[in-house]
C-alpha cells in the first residue's frame, strides 16, 4: 500500500439496512397547516421494514450464543419478515423454515424459495395464531431456531434504536405517528422513543376490518393480540377496509409518484382522518414496503375494479 492510503472500509449489504428516506407528502394532506410525511421502509435492502426486525432477531440470538454454524432458522410469517430472514440466513449461513398462510401475497412463496427458504403451508382458518403455533412445534420437533417475532423484545429494540431516532434526526417535531398494528414492534418501538423528546406525541394505530386480509395488518378482534403491543399506548386506533387501501396507495402514486405497498394506502388513509382533527402539526406514517413484488397480482391496473383477483382473499402488505 503506497503512503497516505488507507485500506477501504467494505460493507456487506446488511450494512445498508436503516437510514431509509423520510418525506413530505406535499399533496396529500387534508387540512392546510398539516403535514404528512412518510418513511420509505421500501428502501431497505429487501424491500420492507421487516429487514430492521430481522437483523436484530438474529443479532440478538448470535450473541446469545442460541445460533450455531449450520442452524436453521424457522418463523411464521406472510412474507416480508421471511423474505428479510432468507436474505440474512444467505450472508450468516444459516437455513431457513418459513410457515405461511395458504392466502399469503401472490408470488412470495416462489420469491422465498428461489432464496433457498423451505416454505410449509398453514390452512388460512387456522389464522396467524395458527402458522406461529405450527412454527412452534415444528421448532421444538426438528431442533430449529424459532425468531419468533411476534413476541421478541429485539422486534421493539430494533425500532427503537433505529427507525425512531432516524425519524427525530430528520423532524424533530412529531405531533402524530401512524402505523400498522402488525407485530406491535413498529408502534411500540417507535412511538416509545418518540415520546421520550415529544411527551404529547399521538400514537395510532391502523387495524384491518374484520374478516379482511391487509398483509402485516391485524385485526384484533380476531383472537390474536401481540404481546409486544401495548395498547395502553395508544392514542386511537383506525379500521381500514381493503378497498380505501387500495384507493388510497393509486392516489399517493398517481399524486406523489411514490409506489407504496396496499398497507401504507391504509396506512396513510388513516392519517389523513387524523389530520382532519388537528389544528396543525406533523404527521409521520410508516410505509412498510413498495409496490413493486405485488406487480405480478395485477392491484394497479384499473381492471382490478372487475375483481378478477378478489383483493380480500389475499394478504396483501
């Protein structure tokens, strides 16, 4: 190495993880002297938020010393946590499990299996709390590691180290944060390190109405409450039907060019209900992932108003 070189500092593409673009949504605001701005999870290395959650799962249980060379991992999931954890199994060297719901989003089973994961089929009636039951047998029957993140503390420490801070870095001022009600660990997470700097910050969380499949969305009167959701926490929540997701994720593409995925539609529908009850302030919503894995199920198109693929017999993030 000649004089005054230094060595370069390489990076894996773990390394890229976070740090994500937050942005004003300058025209889809409701109410003047309120502002929208959203978080573009999309931009992390697989497409979604769960890359954050994934990486401190398995970071957390490496220094623990609960992974070994060679172990398989295991997770239920609807496809972006598996889709994060194939990534991650691929740079660790480690095998991957996932449980899915049969109605998961078109297309995501072949995306985790061209990745090299290994997908086992739950019936759709058993619900999440079902693929997380199975998850949970099949890891205490075939000695694999269960990420578990439904229930891990590292799904809220993630956000809370991370998606929080970067968002106070760039705004320092939120007056209300919006975000799906999925595993509980974005809202927890990120509202708790938000309310540190802005104790009256809201904090709202976006359900899917019964019987309807928003991918990443729950709908808690369904028989499953993540134990890292506290809803004691919150401020409000809002139900959204899959039809105003879908409207409003076209809207925020057509008005902003931005392709966000069905759940930051509901996501961002939410917000613009609660920025009809604010005098003024700043609104931040987490738009979870892109639209652009669900090309292939056709949602933009305006024939999808024929319903040839009925959105609510499909998961959709």
């Amino acid at each position: 190495m000649a004089r005054g070189e230094t060595a370069m500092q390489t990076k894996t593409i773990l390394d890229y993880v976070g740090n994500t673009p937050l942005v004003e949504l300058s025209h889809m605001s409701p109410k003047p002297g309120v502002r929208i701005f959203a978080k573009l999870e999309g931009h992390n290395p697989t497409g979604s938020i769960k890359d954050r959650v994934a990486l401190y799962l398995v970071r957390e249980a490496e220094e623990r010393g609960a992974l070994t060379p060679g172990s398989t991992l295991i997770e239920a999931s609807t496809g972006n946590t598996a889709l994060a954890l194939a990534l991650i199994a691929k740079q660790r060297g480690y095998g991957l499990k996932v449980v899915m719901l049969r109605r998961t989003t078109p297309g995501m089973a072949e995306l985790l299996e061209t990745f090299g994961a290994e997908v086992v089929w739950s019936e759709p009636v058993a619900g999440m709390k079902g693929a997380i039951e199975m998850a949970d047998r099949l890891s205490r029957k075939e000695g694999l590691f269960n990420t578990r993140q439904f229930e891990s503390a590292a799904n809220l420490q993630a956000h809370y180290d991370t998606t929080g801070p970067e968002i106070l870095a760039a705004l320092p001022q939120v007056d209300a944060f919006v975000a799906g009600i999925g595993t509980g660990g974005t809202l927890m997470g990120v509202g708790r390190r938000l309310r540190e700097r802005n104790p009256g910050t809201r904090i709202v969380g976006v359900e899917s109405k019964m019987g309807e499949q928003l991918q990443g969305l729950r709908n808690l009167q369904e028989g499953y409450v993540p134990p890292l959701l506290d809803l004691d926490m919150l401020s409000g929540r809002f139900l959204i039907d899959t039809d105003e997701a879908f409207r409003c994720a076209r809207s925020v593409l057509e008005k902003e060019g931005i392709f966000a995925g069905v759940s930051s539609g509901a996501v961002l529908s939410c917000a613009q209900r609660v920025a009809q009850r604010m005098d003024g302030g700043n609104i931040v919503v987490i738009f979870a992932d892109g639209g652009w894995k669900y090309l292939s199920a056709g949602p933009w198109r305006e024939e999808m108003d024929a319903r040839k693929l009925d959105p609510d017999e499909t998961a959709w993030w």
